[in-house]
C-alpha cells in the first residue's frame, strides 16, 4: 500500500511541475530544444542558406559523399534521400533543395563517433537537384543528385 502511495505522489508532483511549467510559457520549443540556425532554415536563397549555416567557404566536389535518391518522383511530398559519405572526421551533414521555398532541408551535426550516413524524407517543390554538402576535418565538400518529380509517376 505504501509503494502505491508513494508512485501516486511522484506521478502527483510531476504532474503538477509540468502544468506550472506549461503555463508560465516554459514549455515552448524555442525554450526546450536546442539551439538552432534560424537564419539558415529561414533564408529564401541557397547561398544564403548555405552561408547562415556553414559560413563563407565555398564547397568542393567530392567523389567520396554518395547521395542516393530515386531517378523519378512519383510524389514530391515524400521523397526519399540517403547520404553516405567515406570522408574521414564528418562533423556535419546538410540537405538543400534549391526549388524549395526554404532551400536548407536538414542539417545534422555528427558526433566523432558515427558513420557519415543520414537517411530522411524530404519534400520536393519540384524537379531539382537534391544538393549535401559534409563539413570534413573543417572543410566543404558538396554532391548532388538530380531528381525529376512528377504527378502519378507517368515521366512526363
């Protein structure tokens, strides 16, 4: 009986902290999550973008960063993108779709100790190229893959 007493009272005052929380405001996103480039996923243009989130310099080419996504879109609502990179010491991975009204799509910061893999769903206002650029050993490296949406998936 006591056990229950005493799990009805955490759950009780963990309730209650969460309801003062909620109602001073506390509890908003902002708040909560980490911080986070708004300048970058707000900006309109590519360059923009591309500089709010990874500074000046200019990405290069890079055999070693695979980007994988279908050829043809059947719906540009869902598309599916991976991103495999050999590059050693990655400390960031970012998707940018050009087309989209807010080109930078993701950007995941990696810890020493993952592979320079990401996989994700992304939208596609239209045919475009989906563009990733891996910050590696402090350096830009950038590939990209074209994809054609279409409606009903008929390659027109």
């Amino acid at each position: 009986m006591k056990q229950q007493r005493r799990i009805l009272l955490k759950a009780g005052m963990a309730a209650g902290t969460l309801a003062v929380a909620a109602s001073a405001n506390l509890l908003t996103p902002g708040r909560v999550l980490a911080a986070w480039p708004k300048d970058a996923f707000t900006a309109k243009k590519l360059p923009i973008a591309q500089e709010a989130l990874l500074g000046k310099e200019t990405a290069t080419n890079s055999d070693a960063i695979k980007v994988k996504a279908p050829d043809i879109a059947e719906n540009g609502a869902v598309v599916s993108v991976t991103v495999n990179t050999t590059l050693p010491a990655v400390e960031s991975i970012s998707i940018f779709v050009p087309v989209n009204a807010f080109p930078l799509s993701a950007s995941y910061d990696m810890s020493s100790v993952t592979d320079g893999f990401i996989t994700g769903r992304f939208k596609l206002g239209k045919t475009t190229d989906v563009v990733a650029i891996v910050k590696s050993n402090g350096k830009l490296y950038t590939a990209k893959k074209p994809v054609k949406v279409t409606l009903g998936g008929c390659g027109g």
